[in-house]
C-alpha cells in the first residue's frame, strides 16, 4: 500500500511542475501551446468562412466549452487522473507479476521507420476509441454520461471537449492494453495524440469541409453533424457516424449516415430541454437518480 501512496504523492507533484514547465518553456512538443494554437487556427477558419453564418461566433454555450477545454486537460489531470492513471498502471503490472509476466509487449515496432510506429498507433487508437463511442450510446449507464457531449446545441470546435471525464479513464482504459502490447513510446503518442485533437477540432467546427473522397477515410463536419443530430433515422436507432478521426469504420461496419446538407438540423437529444446547463450539474447529472428520460440513446 506504501508503494502506492508514494506513487499517488510523486504523480500530483510530477503533473503540477510538468504543467508549470509547459507554461514557462514553450517547445515544440509542448502540448499546452499546440492545443491553444490550434484551437485559435479552427476558430479563426470559423470567424473567416464560417458554414452556419447566423450563428454567432460566441455561440450558445462556448464558455461552457471553453471551461471543459481547462479541465479536462488540465484540471482533471492535476487533481486526480494522473495519479490515477499512474497507480492502475502499477496494479496492472503487479498483477501480471502474480503470473511470472514481467510485460505484455507481444509486438516490437521500435524497429520499424517512424511514419510506419505511427500509422499503426494511430489506425489501432482510432478503432478502439470508434469501438468505445458505439458502446457509450448502446450501453445505458454509459449513454447517460455521454449525454453532456451531446447538449451541446450549437455546434463550434471548442464542442469536442465537453464531456464528462470519466470517459477519459473509459477510453484510455480500454485503450492501454492494445496499445502496450505493441510497447509504443511517449513522443509517438503525442504525435498522435495532437493530429486527432486538430481533426476533432475540425470535426465540430462550423465549416462547410467534406474533404472530397478523402472524407470516406477522416471523419469531417458534414458528417459529424449528424452525428449530433436530435432526430435518429429508423435505421440508426442507437446513433451513426461514431467515427473520432476516421470515417473509414463507418462505412465498414454501416454505421455511416450523410443523407444531405446537415448544415441546419436541430442538435441534441431526445428530452433535453431540461438538461442542466452548467458545468457542476453535468458532472452530477449521471450519478442522479432517474435522470435518463430518453426512451432510447440518441446520438
């Protein structure tokens, strides 16, 4: 237990100089001034060409997202996920130790060309994470997490980052055992990492992009609009277009849908009148009683 302890005390104080130095000495695997970089880019793309023209460029609810952006990356890491994530790591470790397994990688790619470590990290984060969407809008307690993504009723980029940040440990749990399988380094992630946060920027932002055929392999705003869309088609009761970066596993596995310019449909779902509105009451809302009012997930 001490081992632990200690592990929980080194990651609040490694996170909090981590962040200092983020802030104090720009690099350029900086992840604090990419993310702030790229986000005032797409913002600027939405002010200069924006797709939905009456919406104003402060949208409903941007504030809100624009908090989300500060805790979910920041925040959430400096008073818990870091230890968190840093402790279940050592458990997992210890506990594959009770089986004489001293590491799981199964795969060695540090020998292959960077650009190759790359392109599978990313094709197998990608469909892990398109995985774990499907199963946040079929599975109930989990849709009821998801929902505050989904109150977003203007969409802009700063949209991406409003979730609920138990889907952080969700995803990244899921995602830790493929990934240290094939024994991936830090400096690959971050690359990764900050390509699907400037698509995902993309994604949500109020611009006119399809990409043209490229938009059957990366996901894009014309069609996660209707991933957001309030109303469900019959042949998608549990959602469509679950894609993050890529919209390759959609039209896979059928789950994409496009019918048309989604440029002025109504976002949201089913009952959401009265979700709460604030920061606070959507960290509560799934762990209240008797919340969920939909009839069934909407996407």
């Amino acid at each position: 237990m001490g081992k632990y302890i200690e592990i929980i005390k080194q990651s609040f104080s490694g996170y909090y100089n981590y962040l200092i130095q983020e802030i104090t000495n720009p690099s350029w695997t900086n992840y604090f001034y990419w993310l702030i970089g790229l986000s005032l880019l797409v913002f600027l793309l939405e002010i200069i060409i924006p797709w939905r023209k009456k919406q104003p460029v402060l949208r409903k609810g941007f504030f809100l997202d624009a908090f989300y952006i500060l805790f979910n990356f920041f925040l959430f890491s400096l008073i818990g996920y870091n230890a968190l994530s840093n402790v279940g790591v050592e458990l997992f470790n210890d506990f594959l130790g009770l089986f004489g397994i001293t590491n799981i990688v199964a795969i060695e790619v540090q020998t292959l060309p960077v650009w190759s470590q790359l392109l599978i990290m990313f094709i197998i984060a990608d469909f892990v994470q398109w995985n774990v969407h499907r199963m946040l809008h079929r599975i109930p307690w989990m849709w009821k997490f998801h929902k505050i993504h989904h109150s977003v009723k203007e969409m802009g980029f700063a949209a991406q980052f409003r979730f609920h940040f138990l889907e952080t440990i969700v995803y990244k749990s899921i995602q830790y055992i493929p990934l240290a399988m094939i024994g991936f380094g830090i400096e690959q992630f971050f690359v990764v990492h900050m390509f699907a946060v400037f698509v995902g920027h993309l994604n949500h932002a109020n611009l006119d992009w399809s990409y043209g055929k490229l938009g059957y392999i990366f996901n894009n705003p014309r069609m996660h609009i209707w991933h957001h869309s309030k109303e469900l088609p019959k042949s998608h009761p549990y959602g469509m277009n679950f894609g993050l970066t890529l919209s390759v596993w959609d039209y896979l596995f059928n789950t994409a849908y496009v019918p048309k310019s989604g440029r002025d449909i109504v976002l949201g779902f089913e009952n959401d009148t009265n979700f709460p509105r604030t920061f606070w009451e959507q960290l509560k809302y799934p762990f209240v009683r008797n919340t969920d009012n939909s009839k069934k997930h909407n996407s």
